[in-house]
C-alpha cells in the first residue's frame, strides 16, 4: 500500500496510528527531498541516504510474501 500524506507534518501521526492499528506491518518511510524541483541546490546527503534505505527496503520486502505500507509526501 502507497499512502501519500500532504505534507511531513501528518507523517508521525499516520506511522503511529499504523502501529497502533496493525503492529506487525511494516511501515516504511520514504522522505521527501529537502529542495525543489528544478532548483540549483542539490538535495542533502542525508536526505539522499534516507531515501536510498527506504528503496533498498522496499526492494527487500519485494522479494517476501509480507505486505507493507510505504509512506512518503
């Protein structure tokens, strides 16, 4: 399941509420980069790598019989 929230801020509330709902599910975050499109900055390293771990998660999870929910902006 792909749940896109409005904005970061709704992210914490909807991860506890998974956890609360169904604790065995894994919930995986995939954040969302921390400049804009078609800017000139390019996005953090650890923005970088946050959204990486999350990938390579999802890949990981891909390869198992188990449901996830992912979770991004």
């Amino acid at each position: 399941v792909l749940f896109v929230a409005r904005d970061g801020q709704r992210l914490p509330a909807i991860i506890d509420a998974l956890a609360f709902a169904a604790p065995g599910l894994p919930v995986l975050e995939l954040p969302a980069w921390d400049c804009l499109p078609y800017d000139r900055v390019s996005p953090g390293a650890d923005a970088a790598a946050r959204r990486l771990d999350a990938l390579s998660a999802i890949v990981a999870l891909a390869k198992k019989p188990h449901r996830a929910v992912i979770l991004t902006t």
